[in-house]
C-alpha cells in the first residue's frame, strides 16, 4: 500500500485542507510560521496567478500569496 503524500501547491482554488507540516528546517519555514502556517491550520486556495505562480491562500483570516516552490514543502492532510 503506496499513499502519495500531499502538499500545499496541489491544492486547487476553492478547495480546502490542514496543514500536516512544513518540510523544511531554513528560515522559509520561520517566515511560514510567523505568516500563520502552522499545524493543524485550516488553509484554503483562493486564487491562482495568471501564470499559475504564486498561488494565493486564506488563513487566519489572512490572505497570502506564496510560490509553488514554497507551497510544495507544506503537507496538507486530506481535502476538506
């Protein structure tokens, strides 16, 4: 049994999920966690730029706009 892990840059507009945990030990996972980006937060997609990066995604009441390449070190837990 193979279970794909999921994270924050697949996440669709209008789709909802939690946060898991952040895959990464620099000071990106610092600024993400001072933004709001902690576990168990519900996030979702809200809108996606014209060329699909950045993404823009509502938590705690914030709207933030992060790169793909920073969304795919945010694991997310199943769609909500």
């Amino acid at each position: 049994y193979f279970m794909k892990i999921k994270t924050l840059d697949l996440l669709k507009p209008g789709c909802t999920a939690v946060i898991k945990e952040i895959k990464n030990d620099d000071s990106i996972k610092r600024r993400l966690f001072d933004m709001g980006f902690i576990k168990n937060s519900i996030i979702e997609c809200v809108m996606v730029s014209p060329l699909k990066d950045p993404k823009a995604y509502l938590i705690r009441g914030t709207l933030i706009a992060i790169r793909n390449n920073d969304a795919k070190l945010i694991e997310i837990d199943d769609v909500i």
